[in-house]
C-alpha cells in the first residue's frame, strides 16, 4: 500500500490477519460471531447467532467460568480482559486454543455483562508448563484474584459440610485444576475421609482409618502441620515408598496435600491430586494454601453449625409433644419451625393434652418470652405444669390462672431482671362429640376459624395479661362452638408477623393461605409455613422489614364434614355460612367485635353499600338491647345461597318480652330511628316474638352491581 492511500476496512484486516469479532450480551443469553470467530469455534464459516449453551458447547467448561471470572474482574477494574479458551469438538477434544481480547461493560440498568471482543487462533503448550497455564488461563494473576473471590464467596455461603464438599468439587482453579480431591478429618489417632471426588465409590477404602504414624503424605500433614507437594510419581515413590502402592492406582502424576488449620489446630489435611505433571510453583502453592485455608474455615463453621443443630433440634424434639391418638370426628395438625438466629431453640411450643372424661381434650399453645436455651427451659417447665393442672381436671381459667402464679414464682421472685420473663398462652378445652370449645387467652393471638366455604373469621375471645405478670389475674372464658366442616387454627406471632409483617397484614396474608386452600389438614399445615418461611415468603414482605424473625409455631383443628378436607367428607361444598356471638350488658365494647365479625362473613360480598348497610343495622339492633332492656344480645348472622343469588339473614335475640315500634322521632332527637333505617335499607325484616324474649331481624339480597350514589 502506497503512502496516501485509503485504509482498506477494518473487516478486511482482521480477516488478513485470520482474527474475529464475537458479541456476548448476558441480558438476551445470544453470543453474536462474524465469519472467521465461526471457524475458530469449529462451525461454518459464516456470520451467526448462538445461544450462550451453543457457545459453551464449543469451549473447554473450566475455561468458560474463567471468561465470566475474568470479564467481572476486569469491569470492576476498568480493564481489558484477556483469555486464552480451548475449543473443543463434539468428542470433547480440544480442536484448537484461541486468545480472546476485550473491553467488557456492565449494564446496570439491565443488570447485565456486554463484551465485544476477538478471537485469534495461537499455538498451545503443553499442559503443565508455565506457557500452558498462560495458554489456558490468559492473565495469570487476575484468573488467580477472580477464581478466589469466587470460591470465598461461595465457601462462606456453604451451610453444611456436604456443601462445603460440594463446593470444593467443583472449584476450577486457575491453570491447574486438580481431578482428584480428598479431605480427611481426624477421629482419635486415626485419618477418617470426610469426603472425596474424582475416585470411584471404595476406592477410598484402604485410606479410611488409618494411624497417624502411617507413612503417608496426609498423616504427616496433619502431624507436623505442613504441607507437602510432590511434584512427579518419583518424588511421591522415593519419600513415601510404604503407601505409593496405594497411590499408584489412580494413575496421577502431581500431588499436593495441605494442612486444614483453624485457630492454631491442624482438624485435618486436604489432597488436589493432578493428572499431569506440575511445578508447584509459588503463585501455585499460594492458590493452594488459600484454598486450603478457606476450606478449613468452612469446615469448620459447618461442623459447629451441625453441632449446634443436632443439640438443638434434639432439646426442641424432647420437649415438643406428639399429638395423641386419633379423635373420632376431629383431625389436629401441628408444626413447629424455629426461625431466629443464633441457637435455633426458642420459648413457643404447643401441647395435647388427655382431660378427665370421655374423650375430651386440651389444646395448648405458648410463646414464652425470649429467644434462648433459659426461655426453652422455661417453655418446658411450664407445659409440664399446665399438662398437671389440666390432668387435675380444673377449667381453662383455672389452668391459667394456676400457670400464671406458677410462672410468676419462677421468674419474679429472681433478684436478676434477666431472669424475669412472661408467657403469652392459648388454653382451649375440646369436647369432640359436639364441637363445644372453652377457650382462656393470656395476651395470646385470637383463634381463626375456617368455615365450611372456606370463609375465615378471627373469633375475639375474652383474655387476661400474660402469664407471670400478676400472680392474681382473672383469666375469663369463651365459648364456642366448632361446626361440621369447619377449622380452627392457633399460632404464634410468629407465623403472623414473620417477614417484616405486623398483626394487621400478616393476618391478611394467612387468611389468603387459609382461603385458598384446598387440601387436607397436613397440606394446610405445610402451606402456613411455607407462605411464611419459604421463597414463596419473599413476595409478600412486610412493611416492618427491620423486624427481628421469630419462631413459628401453629395447631390446626378441623372437624370433619363436607368442604373439610379431612377424611371422606370433601365431596360438596356447603352453601350456608354463619357467625354467632353474645353481648352482654357489662360489655358494651363487643358490640364494635360484632361488626367486625359481621364485615368478615361479607368479605366477599360484591356491594360495599348492603356490607355497610348491614353494619349500620346490626349496631342499631344490638344498641337498642343494651339500652332498652337489661338483657343479654345475642347475634346470629347467616349467608344462604350460591354465588351471585345469595341472601343474607342478621338476627338478634334477646330475653325481654318489650317489642320494639316504630316512632316519628323530632328533628333534634337522639334515638327513635332504628325501625325506620330497618324499612329503609332492609329489603325485608320482622320482629318475631319467643316464649321468652323476642328477635328482630332483616335480610338483605345479593346485588352483584353497586349502588349508584
């Protein structure tokens, strides 16, 4: 080319120069090659398109992690990257080795790696060699800093020594990468194999258990604490001549065995056999003995990790109960799932408990102050007192009540306010053959019950402060009654508030569990959980993000019927749902529980006009008692019908025999409208009087469109 002319086009340079472009874009998984990269991959040579697993196919798998270690490395750096890759063919030998030269960037709005780069065809030495640990790995020291990062990142991650095992199988060392991996532990004065990869199962039997004193490489590693490298079978033979005939077998050429030192204690040795010669150079021996290291520290964390579990899983398995013998007509479900950090043992539990008579029976459930082993030890001592009181026969007030002053000797009387903690409480007393419920609550969650329909209401119960605050408090009861088909569920806060969540939402997202779901008891059980402690958990965080997790502890009891789930009765779902409540006159302030409970029978109720009409009516029916009579109230409200032509029935009794009348009240009268917002927003109602008393009710239509204001 004369001096003056035109530079031919890039394209045409490159292709003189037998080099080719290639696009890599993570976000879309395409890797985009012209023509000449095409050849060198071992494909026609023309411009195309691969899916990133067309293109893997075509390299040596170590050397595409070494591409993705390489590229983040060189972003983070602001660098160019360079790799050299093998490319192999489809009976996995390697065709050629090519450089690849880029500048590759990351996208952070698509959260994505973008490369650009070239592919040139060069000679590959011979494995082993400094030049071959170039040819393969590219630059040395950065593949080295990015193989490390990653292995730290994911030896740290790692939760059990089988993990960790895992983990340390599939690490891809820079240049070098062993295909035999042993780590032995040390159990008295013998070697014991924790774990190997790249042998056959029993290849590792003459290895098992044997003396320190042996003459072998990993027994001398963990004697002296220093680590050996033998670089050719005749070093391996000429220092080792008793137990090279062993070692012989698996055909290797190169070893290195590495001391696994935690806080000054060597706890084992770690062997990377090779299946060609190498030098153990220092950059190699570094990698080594910081992988060593890494890996001991993970061993270690695992192996106390594993420790921990197995002691506290065993001390929450003793004290949790199993769940007594079937009851005809009824199904119980538990679970318990510790969720907190450190010692996974905490202070919930949940208890069955046998009563005197026939077939009755108690069910407990507790959150005892505290995340610890003492709150634990608390937990036990006090399910073992209630087990007693309710043995003794006593009603679920007096349980509590005894539990109470029995918590309260324990832990007040201390003169360490470390040692002075409460204990929230559930006691519900079962009689299975009609379904009646005596429940007493200590600052403990509200039950939920699951109607036939799948329905959910939060059943408020009377209840006293925790117990162990005053040794002397009243613990009222309530009474309830657990129709055919219907399903009582009792937890913890834990399974309420779990995931950052306080009682308001974390009550709206275990309705939806409780709503949804269609299986047996058992299911239902494993589905809380889940939706509270599994990945599904993750979509539905709360607003509380900073909340300290808590454990989970929850008790299911259904009594079978149709829409159940338990047993043969699941054929038909009912078409009636209701809610009962009383309201005494020294209890003005469950008037405001009644609407609530009325609002949940509606939840699905298509008008929010009717549900509003509805409240607004029952909380004239239920004033008009309390003020005009000295009689108790009682609520009776039903939902009849399918879907889109239901009818809705609210009826309160009473035992007064004055009947109410409509009046013509003055304008600045204070009451006197009851009947009349009755004639106006009911679309039909009545008053029906009783032998003793009277009721008064309404019903309401479904109307499947709002009405317009």
């Amino acid at each position: 080319m004369r001096t003056g002319e035109p530079l031919p086009a890039v394209g045409d340079i490159l292709a003189a120069l037998a080099t080719g472009l290639w696009h890599w874009d993570t976000a879309t998984g395409q890797v985009t090659v012209d023509a000449e990269a095409a050849r060198l991959l071992g494909l026609p040579a023309e411009p195309t398109t691969l899916t990133e697993v067309q293109a893997r196919a075509r390299m040596h798998a170590v050397d595409w992690n070494e591409i993705t270690g390489v590229i983040q490395l060189a972003v983070a750096e602001g660098t160019l990257a360079e790799v050299r890759i093998r490319i192999m063919d489809e009976q996995n030998r390697v065709v050629r080795v090519v450089r690849s030269r880029s500048n590759p960037s990351y996208d952070a709005e698509r959260r994505a790696f973008v490369l650009i780069g070239t592919l040139q065809e060069v000679t590959e030495p011979s494995p082993g060699t400094p030049a071959g640990r170039s040819a393969i790995t590219g630059d040395w020291r950065r593949s080295r800093e990015a193989f490390l990062l990653d292995a730290g990142r994911a030896l740290a991650e790692a939760r059990s020594t089988e993990e960790v095992l895992r983990v340390a199988a599939g690490l891809s060392m820079p240049g070098f990468s062993p295909d035999g991996l042993a780590v032995f532990g040390v159990e008295g004065d013998r070697l014991k194999i924790i774990g190997h990869h790249g042998q056959q199962p029993g290849d590792e039997g003459p290895f098992s258990h044997m003396a320190l004193e042996t003459d072998y490489p990993a027994a001398e590693v963990v004697r002296t604490g220093r680590a050996v490298y033998l670089s050719t079978p005749e070093q391996y033979r000429n220092r080792y001549p008793v137990t090279w005939p062993l070692a012989a077998n698996f055909g290797r050429q190169s070893w290195a065995f590495l001391p696994l030192t935690v806080a000054g204690r060597t706890m084992g040795a770690w062997m990377a056999a090779f299946a060609y010669p190498v030098a153990f150079t220092p950059d190699e021996r570094s990698v080594l003995t910081t992988v060593a290291r890494m890996l001991a520290q993970a061993l270690s964390r695992a192996e106390a990790a594993e420790s921990a579990r197995e002691l506290t899983d065993g001390l929450q398995r003793s004290m949790l109960p199993k769940l007594g013998p079937e009851i005809p007509g009824m199904s119980v479900a538990a679970r318990y799932v510790p969720t907190g950090g450190g010692l996974q043992v905490g202070g919930d539990w949940y208890d069955m408990i046998p009563l005197p008579g026939a077939g009755r029976f108690a069910l407990v459930i507790g959150d005892v102050q505290g995340h610890d082993v003492h709150a634990a030890g608390l937990m036990g001592q006090l399910r073992i007192a209630l087990r007693a009181y309710a043995s003794e026969g006593h009603r679920p007030d007096a349980v509590l009540s005894r539990a109470s002053r029995f918590l309260h000797g324990m832990t007040y009387d201390s003169h360490d306010p470390a040692d002075q903690r409460f204990a929230t409480c559930l006691y519900v007393e079962v009689d299975p053959a009609t379904g009646r419920l005596d429940i007493a609550r200590a600052g403990h969650p509200d039950p939920a019950i699951r109607m036939a329909d799948g329905t959910v209401l939060v059943r408020r119960t009377d209840g006293g402060l925790p117990l162990g605050i005053d040794p002397d408090a009243d613990y009222p009861t309530t009474r309830l009654t657990l129709e055919p088909g219907e399903t009582m569920m009792v937890c913890t806060d834990g399974l309420i508030e779990t995931g950052g969540h306080d009682l308001e939402t974390g009550w709206q997202r275990v309705r939806g569990i409780l709503e949804e779901h269609k299986g047996d008891l058992e299911e239902l059980a494993d589905a809380l959980v889940q939706a509270v402690h599994g990945p599904s958990s993750h979509h539905t965080t709360g607003p509380l993000a900073d909340r300290r997790e808590d454990d989970i502890a929850v008790l299911l009891l259904c009594r079978e019927g149709e829409g159940c789930g338990c047993g043969d009765t699941v054929a038909t779902t009912p078409q009636v749902r209701r809610t009962m409540l009383s309201v005494a006159q020294a209890e003005p302030e469950r008037v405001a529980v009644a609407r609530q409970q009325l609002k949940e029978l509606l939840h699905d109720w298509p008008s929010e006009d009717q549900v509003d009409s509805a409240v607004l009516l029952l909380s004239e029916m239920l004033t008009n008692v309390l003020v005009h009579t000295d009689a108790d109230a009682l609520l009776l409200a039903e939902v009849r019908g399918e879907q889109g032509a239901r009818r809705m029935h609210v009826k309160v009794t009473d035992t007064s025999d004055d009947l109410p009348h409509v009046r013509r009240p003055g304008e600045l009268a204070s009451s006197g409208r009851g009947l009349m917002l009755i004639e106006l927003l009911a679309d039909t109602w009545g008053v029906d009087p009783q032998g003793e008393g009277k009721s008064i009710w309404f019903e309401l239509y479904e109307s499947t469109a709002e009405t317009p204001e």
